[in-house]
C-alpha cells in the first residue's frame, strides 16, 4: 500500500520537508499494517462492564461559597479578566 504523505500533509495544513517524505510515508505505512493486524471485536463492543455501570452526579446548581450568594453579578464576574474593552473580555485573537 503506498500512502501519499505530500497530499495528507497539505489537507492537514503541514509542512514537510521533502527529505523526511519517504520517512514519514514508511512510518504510516507500518501504522497502517498495525492497524490491519488488530482482531475484530465480536458481541456487544460498546465496552462497558454491565456488572459495574457508570453512575453519574445529578447536575447541582452551584454556589459561590466566597460571596454567600447563588449568583454574580457581571462586575463581579469580569472584575479578575485580565483585559476588558467596552465591558467585554479581550482575549487573544486566535483565527487568522
């Protein structure tokens, strides 16, 4: 099986110098074989132990022990941002 490394890197948005191609094409293939080589999963192949199921919390409406109250008011909630700008939290920008 041959894998197209150039073409997976470019829809994944990476750069890869083309003397490390034919290293990371072997390295995929082996993961590729790997994979193949697992055993099929026979039954109920959700995994959970019937013997011993999950139990979740109830959701609980929390408190802020510090204050005494259930609620914050906005200034109180915006008084540790480390940036604000017109009553709003600035954060970094992180899509181009």
């Amino acid at each position: 099986m041959s894998i197209d490394v150039k073409h997976l890197a470019k829809l994944a948005r990476l750069r890869i110098e083309d003397d490390k191609l034919a290293k990371f094409e072997k390295d995929m293939e082996s993961i590729v074989a790997m994979v193949e080589q697992l055993p099929e999963v026979s039954g109920d192949a959700s995994g959970l132990d019937p013997e011993h199921p999950m139990k979740l919390r109830e959701d609980v409406e929390g408190t802020t022990e510090a204050l005494g109250t259930d609620k914050l008011t906005r200034s109180e909630l915006l008084a540790n941002a480390p940036k604000m700008q017109a009553g709003c939290v600035v954060v970094p920008k992180t899509v181009e």
